[in-house]
C-alpha cells in the first residue's frame, strides 16, 4: 500500500487525470452530503435575519434636489465647470463635513428639542438626470426628517458662496495673468529691437540665399572632378582614350575648374599614340594581305615587318609619356578637389552661422506673437467678465421634494442576509472538506493507485439499473458491462504465473455489498462462454444468495457437502449453459470455519479440481467472519473485490493484510461500480465498436482455444 508521500509521476496527461479524478470525488461527496451545505447555509441565512431583527429600529426619510448649473465665463475664459466631473463633484459636496457640520448646527438652533443623533446620509444620481436623490437614516423619525432638509438647505447655501465669489476670483487671476504676459511681451520686443540693431535683417537673407546657390555650385563641380579622378585612377590609358574618343563626338566632354578641355586625344603624346597604333593596324592589314600571295621572305614582307617594328617602339615610346602626362592630369584635379573641398568647408561655415542668425531671429519674433495673441485673449476675457456675468442665467439648482415623514427601515438586511449567507457556505464547503480528508474511500481507479500497488485484474463500470443487477446473457446488450467481464477473464486466463496455471479461484472482499456475489456469478458465466467446464460454488454460508439468482430449488448444498451428509455430484445444480455447474450455499451453518478446516473439505476441493475446468468460490467478506481466511489457502489464487465510492482503504488494507499473513495468493484486484465518465477510463468509452455484424451461419461455432484468445 502507498502512502500520501510516495512518489508520482508528474507528466501533463497524469496531471490532468488527476485533477479531473480530484472534481469528481468533490462532487460524489456532493451528491452524498448536499443536505450539510443546505443545513449551514439555511443556519447562516437564519442568524443574519436574527442580527438584524435584533437591531434597535431606524428610520428612512427622502428627498430630491435639482442640481443643473454649470459655470461658462466665456468662451475664451481659462474656468468651466461643466458635465465631465461636475455631478461626481456635487455628490461629495453635499456629503462633506463643512455641509454636515453646517446642517446639525442649523438643526440645533431651529429645533432645540430634539437630542443630536448620528445619522447615515446616502446621495445618488438617478441615471441621465440632473436629478439627485438623498437618503437619511436615523434613529429618531423627528430628527432624520430634520436632519435632512437642513442638508439640503445648507448645501444651497454652499454653492452659492461658491458661485458669488467665484466671479472675484477669476477677475483676479486673469489680471494677474494679464500683467505677467505684458512683461512678457515688452521683454520680447526688446529683444528683438536690440537684434535688429546689430544685424541687417534684409542683408542676413539675400546673403543666406547666395551662400547657399553658391554652395551648391561648388557641390556640382566638387562631384564633377570627382568623378573624372576617379575615372581617370580607375581605368588605364587606352580606356581613358576610348572615353574621350566617344564623349567627343557628342559634344560632352568636361571641363576643368580652369576652362581647359578634357579632351586630349588629338594633340600631344595621346595624339601621336593614336596616330602610331592606327599606322601600326595599316601596316598590319597590308602585310595580311601580301601574305596571300607572298613568302615570308619575300622583301615587301620584311619591309613591312621592319616597319611595323619601329612603330610598335614609337608606340612604346608615346605610350609612356601619355601616361605619365595621364597622371600628372589626375594629380592636377585632386589639387582642384582639395580645394574645392576647403572652399565648400568655408561656404558651408558661413551659410550656418547666417542660418543660425536667421534662426534666432525668428524665434524671437515668434515669441513675441506669440505673447501679443496671449495678451489680446486675455484683454477680450477681462472684459467680458463682470459679478452678473459669472453665474450663468440658465442656472437651475433647488430642492424638488423635501424631505419625506420617514418610516420604518431595517438598513442592512440584505447585507446581512448576503453575509449570512457566504458565511454558512463557506461553513458547508469547510466541512465537507474535513469530511472528505476524513474519508478514505476511494472513488477512482487513480485513488486506487494512490493508495495500493496491487495489480488491477479488471474494472466493472456500474449500471445505472435499480435492484439487483441482472446476470450476464449469452446475448447481452449491455455491451460495455460484458466486455468488462471478458477483460477480467483475459488477466486470469493470461496472467503471468510460474508453475501450474491457477485453476480455482476464491472471490472476496473487505465488507458486505461490495458486490462479490456478482462478479463470482458473472465471472463464472463468461468462462463458461469460452467453453471452459466452470464450477461456481456459494462459499459464503452464512448469507450466500446464489440460489435465488440462479433460480436453484434445491435447499441442500456446499454445507451438507461439507457436513459430509452428501456427495457433492448430488447436489451440484447445472444451467442453461451447457459449462456451467453451481453448487449452491445450502443451509446456514453456524462455524462454518470448522468446518472448512476439514481434512474432508480438502479431499472435496481435490475431487473436484479434476473435474472441471476452472472452479470459482463466492466466499464471505474477509473483515465479517474468519471463513475466507480458512478456507484462501487451499485455493490456487484468492480475488479481492473493491467498490469505488464504498470501500475504505483503511479496511481495504486490513484485509488484504489478513490474506498476506494466511499465506494466501492474491494476484490481482477487481475494481468494481467504476464510474466511466471519467477519462481515466477510455477503455469503455467507445460503445459503437460492440455493435457487431450479423453472425453467419458456420462462424458461430468456435473452439473454446480460438475464443480464450479472442477475448
């Protein structure tokens, strides 16, 4: 058995399983239980209405107020007071101090009789309205009623304290404003007068506006050299003569800073170059041509070769003072460029410190516009405002109804009822908690696993059936059950075992209901479907049942067998199904563990271990009589049956303890009522795969091995 602090395997899907597991034993034990959450929240309802009906009696009195007025001085003025805060502003307003304390002062001096009382004062805004709502409660009727009207009054009297000063005080803050934007401006105009004073305004611009057309020309021609350096450091001397031989025709050539063509091709070494590869190519084309007709040796070939020879020195020759002269061009416009370069530095200088100055000016003169649109608002404001115009005509602020005879209230009841209500749920979720940590009934196939390491032989879903539930069917529709049956039969058919394979089987449990007699019953019949000769006997002999399940008359059985008042092949009973033999409980015995201590008991469970197939045994609980614990051992293999929902672990280990110390074999546990909604049990989930296609005529006859391993 595990403990709550063994280890688990923590994966995503056994998380979720878990947890799925955890909500359906809540709500089991909610099913169960519900009547505990019912019972503490009828108990928490039931002593919030005795708090509050045990609270000394107050009263309510009402009233409403128009509050419509807004402040508008004009429309350039610097004050409005209007919708966006003005209803939130007026609510905390009548609910201040200044008005509260105003009031009971004002309820003292005009009714002296009446004792000062503390009253709750609530305001509201009914929605889309200027129409507010006050609420008064109190312990006195007489002075709530009071207590009210004087509010109301006093908060009129508030506002218009607010609203005649107001006027005075804006006057004043737009003077003041007035005075500091006119010192503002005459500093401005100053400043600007004293810049003008050392600068050419007019003079600044033109000479900004030729600094820059002068500074782009520089530009233009600073890229025009530039790029003919580069050309000219880039390509060699014939590319360089290709260039101009084809900017010529087009007219395009560049020019210098200095007004010298660029184009050098005619004059000069280029010249002469041109001029000596061009006589070069002639004389090349007249020796082809000879060559024709002529020898190698013949003299006009020599002739020419000695020709072409003297002007590919020539060549040679102007070759090289084309270069160097191609070199001395391109160091004479990097000079040009670093000039350039120095005057572009100086222009650039120049244009930013006008721009510069330009810039100060206009920022000035900005200012100082500035400052006059700020002085000729505020002269316009000042003289639209004056005391009559401050408070705008349309102004609607009055008392709609006064306060109300106030009656009876019990404030707070549903609150009360709210908290009584919270407080005796969460008293009935804390409870069930207790109950369900109390409770070690395991509810689940992951609960089982929790708890115990004893290997699961199979799990019976429950049927949602009322009474007993019905045996198995060789036909039987209810698809999911059967199969449940036929996996139990498939663990113990090929189960893994050392030595001879188990042949009986004792079936048990820890308590009473756990629905052994069943699953021995149903167990039975699936062997005997797969044609194994099955031998059920009613092991339990104080309470054993199986008689009327299988509608057996006979009143004689397994206690008269072991009695030894009959044989045994006397009273074994067959059924319907040709392989299946019940030998039921018979009478009653009152030790029934004498009994099967017996050498005779043993001689009786070796007779009949020849004799059948498999041999399963419904004996009684393990925890209810000492029966099954003296009659395990002669058995191959002893099954424990565990219902989810009903067994406790507790007793679930207590008797498997017992077993354990009887040297008893226990290969496996079968879990029983199990609830397949859950996910843990996919297994069961797939009901259209059971409805199977019509069986034909020569494929209902199968061999009983063919069906052990169909199953």
């Amino acid at each position: 058995m595990r403990t709550p602090g063994s280890d688990h395997h923590s994966s995503p899907v056994s998380l979720t399983n878990s947890l799925v597991t955890r909500i359906h034993r809540y709500k089991a034990l909610l099913r169960r239980r519900w009547w505990i959450l019912l019972l503490t929240t009828c108990l928490g309802l039931f002593i919030g209405a005795c708090v509050i009906y045990q609270a000394p009696n107050k009263f309510l009195s009402t009233s409403k107020m128009l509050v419509a007025g807004k402040l508008n001085i004009s429309q350039n003025a610097f004050y409005s007071e209007d919708t966006t805060n003005f209803y939130g502003t007026q609510i905390q307003l009548m609910l201040s101090d200044q008005v509260r304390t105003a009031a009971e002062a004002l309820v003292r001096a005009t009714h002296p009789e009446l004792q000062p009382q503390k009253v709750e004062l609530t305001v509201t805004q009914r929605p889309r309205t200027s129409i507010f709502e006050l609420e008064a409660i109190g312990p006195s009727p007489d002075y709530t009623q009071a207590y009210l009207n004087a509010v109301m009054q006093k908060y009129l009297d508030v506002k218009k304290g607010m609203r005649e000063n107001e006027g005075s005080h804006v006057t004043s803050a737009i003077t003041e404003q007035l005075v500091q934007v006119d010192k503002e401006l005459r500093k401005g105009e100053d400043e600007m007068l004293e810049f003008q004073k050392e600068n050419n305004i007019g003079l600044l611009q033109g000479e900004g506006n030729s600094a820059a057309a002068y500074l782009v020309k520089l530009n233009q021609q600073y890229a025009s050299l530039k790029t003919e350096y580069d050309l000219l450091s880039l390509l060699d001397l014939d590319q360089n003569l290709d260039r101009q031989q084809a900017v010529k025709p087009n007219g395009n050539a560049s020019t210098s800073a200095d007004g010298e063509g660029m184009s050098f091709a005619e004059f000069g070494p280029e010249g002469e170059y041109l001029k000596a590869r061009q006589a070069v190519q002639l004389l090349k084309a007249q020796r082809d041509t000879l060559s024709k007709d002529l020898r190698p040796k013949h003299p006009k070939i020599v002739k020419l070769n000695d020709e072409i020879q003297q002007q590919e020195k020539l060549i040679a020759l102007y070759r090289r003072d084309a270069v160097e002269k191609l070199d001395t061009r391109r160091k004479s416009i990097g000079k040009q460029m670093e000039n350039l370069k120095t005057n572009i530095a100086e222009w650039e200088k120049k244009a930013l410190d006008l721009s510069q100055r330009l810039a100060q000016f206009n920022r000035i003169k900005d200012k100082v516009e500035r400052q006059k649109t700020l002085y000729d608002r505020l002269t316009n404001s000042l003289k639209d405002v004056n005391v009559s115009q401050v408070v705008d005509p349309g102004d609607q602020i009055g008392i709609m109804e006064a306060a109300t005879p106030p009656v009876s209230v019990r404030p707070g009841l549903v609150k009360s009822l709210l908290v009584g209500f919270g407080f005796g749920l969460f008293a009935g979720l804390v409870i069930l908690i207790l109950l369900d940590r109390i409770d070690d009934r395991m509810a689940s196939f992951t609960e089982f696993q929790y708890y115990f390491t004893e290997n699961i032989l199979g799990q019976i879903p429950k049927e949602k059936t009322k009474g007993a539930v019905t045996l198995l069917q060789p036909d039987d529709a209810r698809h999911v059950f059967a199969e449940s049956y036929r996996n139990v039969r498939s663990s113990i058919f090929f189960m893994p075992y050392e030595g001879p394979r188990p042949k009986s089987f004792l079936i048990t449990s820890a308590v009473p209901n756990e629905g052994k007699s069943t699953i021995s019953s149903n167990l039975a019949i699936t062997m005997a479907f797969s044609g194994a000769k099955t031998l059920l006997i009613d092991g339990d002999l104080r309470r054993g049942n199986l008689r009327e399940a299988f509608e057996i008359h006979s009143r004689i059985g397994f206690s008269e067998v072991l009695k030894q008042e009959v044989n045994w092949r006397e009273v074994v009973v067959p059924t319907s199904l040709p392989s299946l033999f019940v030998l039921p409980r018979g009478n009653s015995l009152s030790q029934p563990s004498e009994h099967l201590l017996r050498e005779s008991t043993d001689a009786f469970l070796k007779e009949i271990y020849n004799h059948y197939d498999y041999i399963i045994i419904d004996s009684s609980p393990v925890l209810a009589a000492d029966d099954t614990t003296s009659l395990a051992p002669k058995v191959d293999a002893t099954l424990v049956v565990v219902r989810l929902g009903y067994t406790s672990a507790r007793l679930t280990k207590k008797a498997l303890e017992l077993l354990y110390d009887r040297q008893v074999n226990v290969p496996g546990v079968i879990l029983n009522y199990v609830d397949t909604s859950l996910p843990e049990y996919y297994y069961y989930q797939y009901a259209e795969y059971y409805n199977t296609p019509p069986v034909t005529p020569d494929s209902h006859r199968v061999a009983p091995e063919r069906q052990e391993h169909r199953v």
